[in-house]
C-alpha cells in the first residue's frame, strides 16, 4: 500500500497519528490578545483538562459554535476545564473583534498566520473548528471537529468527577 500514497498523504497520516487520542500533545506557544506569549503546557498543567478550539472569524460553524463554548466554560470552569482558543485570522482587528462581539472571556491566542499558523501545523488542522481535549500529563483524550462529540467528554468526565 505504501507505493501508492504520495508524499503528500503519507505525511498527513503520520501528522494525524501524532495528534490521536492516547498521544502526547504537541507544545506551542503564541501570544495572546494582549501579546504576552502563552505556552501550551503551562496552561495545561494549571487545569485538569484544557479544550483546544481551532476557529477563525471568518467560519460561519466557528461563530455558531461561540454560544455553546460559552457554555461549556461556564459549566466547566469551576471544575477544572481552560479552553485555549486558536485563531486562525490574519488580522488582528478581524481576531479581536470577534472575541469582543462574542465576549468569549477563555484564553484566546493566534500567530496571526491563517492557515500557516504553527499550533494548525503541528495539530493538523484543515477545517474549522476542531477541537482536542488535553488532560494535565499533555495526553490528548479527544480530538474531533463535532463539538457534540467534545460535550459527551466533558459530561462523562464531569460524571467521574462526583
């Protein structure tokens, strides 16, 4: 099977094992909205589990998602949830006015980059949203762009809370 996969594929496969449930979550680090660089593993070591949310002001889904991420840090927070929103603008007044209209008061970061940025690079992101839930050892215990996937997660793991 192999020789038949191009280069092109053959990288896309290995760049999606990287980023699987069970494996260990690549480091990054990016500046948030007031410039002060956020590392990955930091944030992830201060929380039990951290939701990573690739979106970008532009994506339609993205926006329509807002309200109900809203929800899940309000829900979640006080337990130990941190949502880590990755933009995907190129724009920083496209970036921050999204998260003002919206009030999305999670840690919300971006190189600015589109498309090129280095966390979408590394996480292997080709739409918007796609989320990973990352546990405090950096384990990636759930990785999927269906946010109803990430919400039966979170429920479950509230549920083993109690």
């Amino acid at each position: 099977v192999d020789q038949y996969l191009s280069n092109y594929t053959k990288e896309r496969i290995k760049l999606r094992r990287l980023v699987s449930v069970g494996a260990e979550a690549p480091e990054f680090s990016v500046k948030d909205t007031s410039g002060t660089v956020v590392i990955l593993s930091e944030t992830v070591n201060k929380n039990e589990l951290c939701l990573l949310f690739f979106w970008r002001s532009s994506c339609p889904h993205c926006i329509e998602s807002m309200p109900e991420i809203k929800s899940l840090y309000k829900e979640y927070r006080e337990i130990g949830l941190e949502i880590i929103g990755v933009s995907l603008d190129e724009q920083k007044n496209d970036w921050t006015a999204a998260l003002n209209e919206h009030n999305s008061n999670w840690l919300n970061v971006s190189d600015l980059k589109g498309w090129d940025s280095k966390p979408a690079e590394i996480y292997g992101v080709v739409q918007t949203p796609t989320f990973f839930l990352i546990n405090q050892k950096m384990i990636i215990e759930k990785n999927n762009s269906d946010l109803n996937s990430i919400k039966a997660h979170l429920k479950s793991w509230k549920n083993r809370k109690k």
